[in-house]
C-alpha cells in the first residue's frame, strides 16, 4: 500500500509521540516560500503576507508548507461538530468560521481548514490543528450562543469540539443587534 492511501484511509495520522504534526520539526531553507500559499518561512516561522527583499527572494527556496501538505494530505487533527436549528443562518456560521481561519492563518499559516460538510443539520469542519478547531468552537458559541464540549483523543491528541446552537440563545443576538 502507498503511503498516500494509508493516509487517506486513516485521515487523523499514525503518530505514535502524539505530537501534533504542526509541531513536527521540518527544515526548511531561510528563506523558503510556499509555492500554493504564498507563506515565507524564515526565523523558524512561517508567516503569511510577509514580504522578501529582492536579494532575499532570489535565494528563497520554493517548498509546501506543513499546512498546505496537510491540507492536501487530508490530515486533521481538530474537529468541530456544529449542530444547529432552522432559526440559524449557515451562511453566517461559515463566514465567521472562514473568518477565526483567515485571522489565524496570518500569524499560523499551518493552521487552517481542512473541509467543511454539512451533513443535516450538522456542520462538520476538520482542522489542521486542534488549537484551530478549539478557537472556532468558541468563536462560534461567542457569535451564536450554544453549549460547547470539548474531547481529546487519547490517541494522539486530536480534539473533537461540539457545539449545539440553542434557539434561545438567538434572542440574546437579536437583542443585541437592536440594542
Ligand atoms: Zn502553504
């Protein structure tokens, strides 16, 4: 079997230290450049918006950052299921989702999203890192109230976070929209 397809049937990983793969030591080149994302490595961090001079950029190395290898590798190590009611707008939820992401990613390229499925009234979202999907449960029940829960995997760490958006909860928003 290839290492591709093991990893595609065992989506969260294989790793037995239970270090996060975000905390997975790589070497890269200072300075390197993401060749999907844009992202710069250099100083040991990888930073997105970060701009090169030009002697700089001419001897940058083009790599995949550990966020887009995860991504694309499917790998996941946060969770956030999302239960909702009919009085919720799921084009506000993603957007804010898509927000939590967006601020993360300038400073932490490497965390982001992985997918997002709604599955009935269930939207679930995997993240490259548990940080990232803890960050979005709570954002998430800041902006539409709920009740949160968090788990994590004994295995290796991996934190599935849920959320359950009450109607009720709604009013308060409301409310605060017209105050
Ligand atoms: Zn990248």
């Amino acid at each position: 079997m290839t290492k591709a397809l093991i990893r595609s049937l065992n989506r969260r990983g294989t790793q037995s230290d239970k270090t996060p793969p975000v905390a997975r030591k790589q070497k890269f080149n200072d300075p390197s450049i993401c060749q999907r994302c844009g992202a710069v490595y250099t100083e040991k961090t990888w930073r997105r918006g970060r701009r090169l001079t030009g002697e700089a950029a001419a001897k940058a190395k083009w790599v995949t950052c550990p966020g887009c290898a995860q991504a694309a590798a499917g790998e996941y190590y946060g969770q956030v299921l999302i239960d909702v009611d009919d009085t919720v707008d799921r084009n506000a939820i993603l957007a804010r989702i898509r927000n939590v992401e967006r601020r993360a990613m300038i400073t932490q390229p490497e965390r982001r999203i992985v997918a997002t499925n709604w599955g009935g009234k269930t939207l679930d979202i995997l993240t490259t890192s548990q940080k990232l999907a803890h960050r979005i449960a709570c954002e998430v029940e800041k902006a539409f109230g709920g009740v949160v829960h968090f788990s994590w995997s004994d295995d290796d760490g991996a934190l599935l976070a849920t959320v359950k958006i009450a109607s009720s909860k709604m009013k308060l928003r409301k409310r605060a929209k017209s105050a």
